[in-house]
C-alpha cells in the first residue's frame, strides 16, 4: 500500500493495463512526493472546487485527495483511466467527479461553486491553447497551477527583451501574476518526455490598473509577435489602421520591435487600439 492506503501506482497501471499512449499526451508521474509538492503549492485546497485535467491513473488525483481537496473534478479523455478512477472514487466517498470527456470542449468556468483552482499535469500537446481559453474568463479562477514543459512555463513568465517573451507573456502578465514553482526532470515521468517540465503558477490580479479589451489585446499582441523581428510600424500593419498615429499617440517608436516593448506598452497600444477601431 501507498501512504494513502491506496496500491502503488505502478500495481495499478499493471493491473490495468495502462501502458502509455502518445496520441493522449500521456507522460505520467509515480513519485507521490513530487504529486504532492504540486498539490501543496495549489493549497489551501479544503474549500475549493479543485479541476484536474487529465488525471490518467490518478497519481496526482491521489495527492489533490491526500491534501485535503474536498470537491475534485478531473476530466478525462482515455476511458482506460475510468476503472482506476472509480477505484480512487471508492476510497474517498463524495470527494471525486469524474467527467469521462475532452477537456477542450468543456466549459470549466460552470463547474462547481467558486472558488475554482485549476491543478494539472497538462497533455503537452494541447496544454498552451487549454492556457489560452482558460485565460478569456480568469476572473472565474483563483489560480492555475499547471505543469508545462519548462519552454512553456518559461514563456509564461518571460521579461521583455529576452527570446522567451512573446504574445503568452504578456497576456498571462497582464491577467495575473506568474511564477514559476520549481522544475521537473524528466526522469520523473514514465514514459520520459524529451525535455524538463515545470510547474508554474498564474494567480488572477485583483488590480490590473488599466482595465482593456482581453480580445484586443490578443489582436494587438497577434500583430507585432507574428513578426517579432520586423518594426512595430511594419509588424502592425495587419491591423489595418493609421499605425503610426497609434505609435505616436502610445510614445512608442515606430522603430520598436515587439519584444521591446513592456505589458504595459501592450495595454496602451490596445486602449488606442480600440478607439481608432471605433
Ligand atoms: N495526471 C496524470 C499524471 O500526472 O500522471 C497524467 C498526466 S498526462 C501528462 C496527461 C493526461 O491528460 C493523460 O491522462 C491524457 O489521457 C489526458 N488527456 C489528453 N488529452 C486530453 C483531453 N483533450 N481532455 C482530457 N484529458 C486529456
């Protein structure tokens, strides 16, 4: 038995014939030490309605449960999954829901009350446009806390001026403050992916300061990092307006690149943006 009283992840997979597949993203965790390091840092998890996406065999399912998560929901793509879930299920009666579907065509922000706290190992193939969506209603959030492969997790976070900072950085960094909590090796995972993971975290900001056009911004940030390398008075032109007049008016050079420019540049742009839209 684990220290849950639960088999060991490795029986279960066995018993259950959960070999790994490719096509679900599937790279799954065993050490209840490292699953509970990332519970821990999604905690207090007592009173939240806590959203898994892709539990597979429950590892860090498990440790969400061990840590005092009172209302869990996990979604879940491969139906071999759903016998060990059910299992899980048993073992804390009332605590886990299970919904046997694709992530991507469910609405999150509808389950539960809030609080909300997204805690995910994230299929690496669909983790960025799950960020993505999720980030169009973050106020219906109190924190994502998601496992990324490190080059992701680093763009999350990425300061102007460097190779990681793009469109990602700044809408994660206008919408919430982003850390990253610590790495992963890839070692940790079974089958080993080819690079590090991470494990970073997005917290809503109560006071953004400027309140702007999410959508906008996407527009705004689409243009000038389709073509980082280009000035912002030629990446712009796809927005089809005076993109000079909005330099100006922003105090931005029209020799600027995209990656010189701050998140709060971003959201000056986007507020003239929409004006001259109108
Ligand atoms: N949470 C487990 C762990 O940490 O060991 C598994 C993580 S594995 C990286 C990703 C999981 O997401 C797999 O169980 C996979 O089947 C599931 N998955 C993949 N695509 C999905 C989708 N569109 N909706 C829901 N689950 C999905």
């Amino acid at each position: 038995m684990a220290h849950d009283g639960l088999p060991p992840l490795r029986d279960v997979i066995a018993r259950n014939d959960l070999s790994a597949k490719k096509k679900f993203g599937q790279n799954f965790l065993f050490d209840l030490n490292l699953t509970g390091r990332i519970a821990r840092a999604a905690a207090p998890l007592e009173d939240a309605t806590v959203i898994e996406i892709g539990p597979g065999p429950g590892g860090l399912t498990r440790a969400l449960l061990f840590n005092g998560t009172k209302n869990l929901i996990v979604i879940e793509r491969d139906p071999r999954c759903q016998p060990v879930l059910a299992e899980i299920s048993d073992h804390y009666p009332g605590c886990l829901h299970v919904i046997d579907g694709d992530a991507l065509n469910v609405d999150v922000t509808t389950l539960g009350p809030a609080p909300r706290k997204i805690v995910a190992n994230l299929p690496y193939n669909i983790g960025t446009l799950l960020l993505i969506n999720w980030l169009e209603k973050i106020d219906d959030f109190a924190s994502l806390t998601l496992m990324f492969q490190k080059e992701v997790a680093e763009r999350v976070v990425a300061k102007p001026r460097s190779k990681a900072y793009g469109r990602l950085s700044v809408l994660c960094q206008y919408l919430c403050h982003c850390d990253i909590q610590f790495d992963v090796h890839r070692s940790a995972f079974t089958p080993p992916p080819k690079v590090t993971s991470a494990v970073v975290q997005l917290i809503p900001k109560a006071d953004r300061g400027t309140e702007i056009n999410i959508k906008s911004l996407a527009i705004v940030t689409q243009a000038a990092f389709g073509q980082r390398r280009k000035m912002l008075r030629a990446s712009l032109k796809s927005l089809n307006i005076d993109v000079l007049a909005l330099l100006a008016q922003a105090n931005i050079a029209e020799t600027s690149r995209a990656e010189e420019l701050s998140v709060e540049d971003f959201v000056r742009l986007t507020q003239l943006y929409d004006a001259l839209e109108k």
